[in-house]
C-alpha cells in the first residue's frame, strides 16, 4: 500500500520562502565579504602608493671628489669581468690589489684558478700565466694583448675603477657631478669607458662614492666590469 502524503500548501510557501531567504542571505554575506576585500585592497594600494620610492642620491662636488680619489692610493677591489670580442667571449673573477705606486690585477676563473696576474709599477709590467710562465715590459697592455690575445688597457685601471679620469682626451659628468664617461686614445684605439652605477662605501668615517658598474668598449670589443666589493 502506497501512501502519498503533500505538505499543505501554507507549508509548501513557508518551505520555498525559508530556501530563499537562506540564498539570499548567503548571497548577501559572499557581497559583503566581497566589499570588504576589496575595501582593504584599496586601502593597502593607496598607503603603498603614498610612500615614494626610496633613490640613493650619490651626488659630490667634483672637485672636493677629486681630491678624495687622489688621495685614495691604497685599495683592494673584487669583482667579474666579461669580456667579448669577434674570436673571444670570457667570464673572469678579479681582484685588483693597489698600494702607492704599486698594482697587482688577477685574473680568475668561475672555479677561483688564476688564470692571470699582472703587476704594474711605474717602471714596468710583470704578467705570469696559468702555467707560471713570466714576462716583463715597459708597458702592460701590450704584454697581456701578446700573451692572451685580449685587448684590455689594465694600465689605466687602477685610477679609472675609482673614477678618477686621469689622462682621459674627454670628460663628461653627470647629475650627481660624478664621471658618466671618458675618452681616451690608447696604442691607437679609441676606448669609451661608461660608469653605470656608483656605490657609497666606508673609509674609517667617511664615506666615499665609487664606482659599481662600468662599461669599456673600442669598436667591436666590449668589457663589462661588475665590483662586488671594495676594501680601502
């Protein structure tokens, strides 16, 4: 025997109202939830969008700056090196060591072999290879073009890595009145050294701005330098 029980229908409307009413309630609270979301996204936006964004400002007077490279005679800077040419295409570490009238430039690979060491005075070049071979000259580019292959005026560096543009053909400065670029005509190429980017770094109580990021190139050769750490 089959019963067949329906609710009434005031039962059957109070039914279909209560399913309504909790969607509607569950709709309500979803938008409510949605706003407020969306509320607190707003806010968060806006205070990130109030707080201006923090530049380093390594502005000098050049000719106080000046001075303060000169003076700057003992130093120690590592970093990276990469190198490109037509027939070459190298990625080097460096350390390059300065005291006086003396500098030693190493040359190493991703490994931390040495590759090169180059000691200048200003008397002569020493360079001694991976395999401890030694040769002298007047003058370090030269001797290191020979031996490697590479064009590298490392005669200069010891000065132009502080951004000291001695002996540059041209200067330009840019807005914080630090060196943006030099020129300079070396054993008949025409070198254009770019300083990217500059970093302040501690001397006892002072602090002094020196290059990070430098760009060196002569027609179809190009040299990135990358210093990662300065000890002075």
């Amino acid at each position: 025997m089959t019963l067949n029980y329906e609710l009434p229908k005031e039962a059957a409307l109070f039914s279909d109202f209560a399913f309504i009413r909790t969607t509607l309630s569950a709709r309500s609270l979803v938008q409510r939830l949605t706003t407020a979301i969306l509320a607190t996204l707003v806010l968060i936006l806006s205070g990130c969008s109030s707080v201006p964004p923090t530049q380093k400002n390594y502005s000098v007077d050049w000719q106080n700056q000046k001075t303060v490279l000169e003076q700057l005679d003992t130093f120690k800077a590592t970093g990276k090196i990469g190198y490109k040419d037509p027939e070459h295409r190298q990625s080097l570490n460096f350390i390059l060591k300065h005291a006086n009238s003396f500098s030693e430039l190493k040359l190493l690979s991703v490994f931390g072999q040495t590759v090169l060491t180059v000691q200048m005075t200003p008397t002569g070049a020493m360079v001694t290879n991976s395999d401890g071979k030694v040769q002298t000259a007047q003058q370090a580019n030269a001797l290191i073009q020979n031996l490697t292959g590479l064009a590298i005026p490392v005669s200069q560096l010891p000065d132009w890595i502080k951004g000291l543009p001695t002996q540059a053909d041209n200067v330009t400065f840019n807005q914080s009145n630090t060196v943006e670029s030099l020129n300079k005509t070396i054993d008949g190429r025409d070198w254009t050294l770019s300083y990217l980017n500059y970093q302040s770094v501690m001397n006892q109580q002072q602090s002094i701005t020196l290059p990070k990021q430098m760009l060196l190139h002569q027609s179809d050769t190009e040299i990135k330098i990358l210093i990662s750490k300065w000890i002075l």
